[in-house]
C-alpha cells in the first residue's frame, strides 16, 4: 500500500482542484520528457509542427499537407513534489522540439517555445524558438504554455495563459495558425481559430 499511497493522494488532489490528467492517442496518460507528435484533428486542415528559419528567427510552423513529416515535442513541468512525472490541464509548461532536431532552422538558441513579442511588420506575435527551460517566474513568462482540453474525445489546444508572476497580468489567448506561407503557416497567439490536435507518442523505432 506505501507504494501506491503518494499516487493516490496526488490523483485526489487533482481531482479536488479540477486539474484533469491528459491522453495520447492510445489513451496512455501523458507524461514528461516523453516525444509526441501534434497530430490535427481536422481531417484536410494540415499537418503537424516544424521550424523554419525567415530573417534569422527559428518559426514555429505547421505543415499544409498532412503527409509530411512533422517533428515531435516533449513538454516539461517544474513541479514534479505536486504531479511526479505527469502532464495536467492548465498546467504551467514549457514545449520544446527534441534536441538536435530542429526541422528547418540551422542553429537555433534553443530548442523551447516561446511567444515572440509583436512582429513589426504583422503585428502578430508569433511562436518561435528561443525560449528558456524551467526557473518559472517574471523572467520567463514567454517560455510558458497550457494544454487545454476541447472538443472531442482527447482533443487538446495550446493556451499561452501563464500563471508564473503575480505581478503580471496576462491576457490569455490560443495558439492558431497565421496563412502566411504556402508550405508553411506560422504558429501565433489568436483570438480566433486554435490549432486543435492529439498528442500521438513517438515511437523509438
């Protein structure tokens, strides 16, 4: 019983405070340090995620046709003494590709998500790459995303909602897509249409 003891507790806790544990597509509970695919739920609407690189800035991109391959993220916690090694719903986060795959950006700062400031010329603010792991605070807010659950049975969006300053008041809104690009439409925060996909896990094969 003291093996199961701090699990059951945990699950308890969470339950109490709504924060609801989230599936892959083979209904494995979804966990940390572990590479999933982003895949879309609307059939005909695109494909998965990658990088590419437009004036030295690594972008976040999802593919226009479901075929091509898409590259895997691994989301991370900072609070494994409260959730051990799972992944729950509105959950503070930080998203990154895996190291040393990139797609298409040649040398990125990092491998970590964050939300740009707002792009001059679009006035979007756009998801690019660049972001610090970890160390949550007033200093890192950019480096911080939600997994929020949607329609459809294990349907998820990406929220850009951090709660990692008090003293920042921030306004929280959906990560979309932004047609810019014939192959590639850059990730950006909206008020409109979120990417809505499944975590599919990555086979090591």
């Amino acid at each position: 019983m003291k093996n199961y003891l701090p699990s059951f507790i945990t699950l308890l806790m969470l339950v109490r405070s709504g924060e609801f544990r989230l599936y892959d597509t083979g209904m494995k509970p979804l966990e940390a340090d572990i590479p999933y695919y982003l895949v879309p739920v609307r059939t005909n609407d695109g494909g998965g995620i990658t990088t590419i690189e437009t004036n030295s800035t690594c972008n976040v991109v999802r593919l226009s046709i479901d075929d091509l391959p898409s590259d895997a993220v691994i989301l991370n916690h900072d609070k494994p003494q409260d959730y051990l090694n799972w992944i729950v719903e509105n959950l503070d986060l930080n998203i990154k590709f895996e190291p040393n795959n990139a797609g298409l950006c040649k040398n990125p700062i990092s491998n970590v998500l964050q939300a740009a400031q707002s792009d001059q010329v679009t006035g979007q603010n756009f998801i690019t790459l660049g972001g610090v792991q970890g160390n949550p605070g007033c200093g890192t807010i950019p480096y911080w995303f939600k997994i929020k659950q949607i329609f459809g049975e294990y349907s998820y969006k990406i929220v850009y909602c951090p709660d990692v300053c008090d003293l920042v008041t921030v306004i929280c809104r959906d990560v979309g897509v932004y047609d810019q690009y014939a192959a590639f439409r850059r990730l950006v925060l909206t008020d409109g249409d979120p990417f809505i996909f499944r975590f599919h896990k990555k086979n090591p094969c």
